[in-house]
C-alpha cells in the first residue's frame, strides 16, 4: 500500500512536471510571464511538499485550476501554439509524395485569380479568406457549411447582390469552399482609411488574429486588395495576386510572431 501511494505521488509529480515544461513553451512565445511565474512557483512548492499528502492534493487542484483558467482565457493562443508546432499541414503532406501538390496549388491558384478578376470586372463585391496553418473552424461554425470547388460560377453565385449568401466571407480550407456567409472580427484601428468598407476591415480583422490570408474585391470600383498579417495591400492587378499566392501558399511563409492579442491587452 505504501509502495502504490509514493507510485501515485510519483506519478502526479511527473504529470506536475510534463505540465510546467509545457507551459514554459507557451507562456514565453505568448510573453505570459506572470502565468509562468504562478506555474513555476505551484511547482516548486509541490516538490517541497512532496511527503505532505494533503497538500501535494491541493497544489494539484490548484495548478489544473490555473491551467483550465490559461485554457478559457487564451484560446485562440493555444489553438496557435499547437498548430504552428504539431500540425503537419496539406501540402507538406502532399509534397512529400510528389509534384502532384504543386500542381494542384497552381490550379488553385490559377483559377482562383481568375475568378477574382472577373468578380472585379463585374464589380460584384467579395471577401475569400484561405486557412492556412490556423484552424478557422470558430469562423467556420458561423456561416453556413458548403462544400465546393473554387471557381468563377460558385462565387459568382455567392456574392451576387441577390444571394441570400453574399454577405460575410468565403472560407477556403485546403483549396476547396468549406463554408460561407461566415463574418469575421473587424479592424477597429484608426490606422486605415475610414473611406474603407466593412469587407477591408474584415480582412485585416482575420489576417492580425489568425495567419490566414484574405482577398477583397471592391463593390465600389471592382479593385482586388489583398491582406496578410494585418497588412492590406491595394488595387493590385492579376499578376501580384498570383506572386503573392504564391509566396504564402506554395512556399507558405508564415509570420509566427504575432497573435499575443490576449497577453499583451492593457
């Protein structure tokens, strides 16, 4: 008996320390530095304590309760963590057996582009928004699911002014339509243009809280705007669309040194 209850104990303090190195991770890439603090000082104090039953139990208790807290708290920062390090993502799966990737991308691309500049002769208003490592599925879950092919008569179909879908995103998720009508978080900076419409703010809104790209087309003057990391990049023509679908999905550069809006707010 006394052999099972000191294996228990050891096994709580391994469970203890598992838990204090993954939080180490996390709070330094998040700069949550006052959490780190807590964990380390509730670790510390649980191998002081280590002979004193009653109290390992408590600072256990307290540690799942301060993790569960971390867990509600900084939701999309955990989502963020795990994905960027333990997710493998399509293409770097796809690449691995081959070119046949490549090539799907292009044809992605290529027809997307397309699309788009034909919405903007049209001058029929659109916001897409293409997932990349982080998971959109909180977005997803607010519009309505559609499964689809990207091309010209889908979203045509979609943004039309007499869609009952026009409204809000499209979301890509590995180059296929997997939802729409979603509406994302606004940029309510003052550090652009107040002429700039709802469908601008939406894509920056997306792209400083997710890593995801997004692409505007103006209802106003047909102008195609494209937006990553919180940045928008205006009126740009067919061949810079395509460079730059390139670049953050082919070769998918990813700034990872951002999403601390939870742990750096005032």
């Amino acid at each position: 008996m006394v052999g099972f209850t000191l294996f228990i104990k050891y096994f709580v303090m391994f469970i203890l320390l598992l838990d204090f190195i993954f939080n180490l991770f996390f709070c330094l890439k998040n700069r949550l530095f006052i959490f780190l603090i807590f964990k380390f000082i509730l670790f510390a104090l649980s191998v002081l304590v280590f002979n004193n039953d009653l109290m390992l139990i408590l600072l256990l208790l307290l540690n799942l309760g301060l993790s569960m807290l971390m867990g509600f708290a900084f939701q999309l920062e955990y989502r963020y963590f795990f994905t960027k390090y333990y997710k493998l993502n399509t293409f770097d799966a796809m690449k691995f057996l081959g070119v046949y990737e490549e090539v799907s991308i292009s044809k992605f691309i290529d027809e997307l582009v397309e699309a788009v500049f034909e919405l903007s002769a049209k001058k029929i208003g659109a916001l897409i928004v293409i997932e990349r490592k982080v998971s959109l599925d909180y977005y997803i879950s607010n519009g309505y699911s559609l499964i689809s092919e990207v091309s010209l008569i889908v979203l045509e179909s979609i943004f039309n002014m007499n869609s009952l879908l026009h409204d809000g995103a499209v979301i890509i998720r590995d180059y296929k339509i997997v939802a729409v009508k979603c509406f994302l978080p606004m940029d309510t900076s003052n550090s652009i243009d107040f002429s700039v419409g709802a469908r601008h703010r939406a894509a920056i809104g997306i792209t400083q809280n997710t890593d995801a790209i997004a692409i505007v087309v103006s209802a106003t003057n047909g102008y195609v705007s494209y937006a990553v990391d919180g940045k928008m990049f205006y009126n740009i023509d067919n061949q810079k669309l395509t460079q730059y679908l390139q670049r953050d999905l082919v070769h998918n550069k990813i700034d990872f040194n951002k999403l601390h809006r939870l742990a750096n707010k005032k």
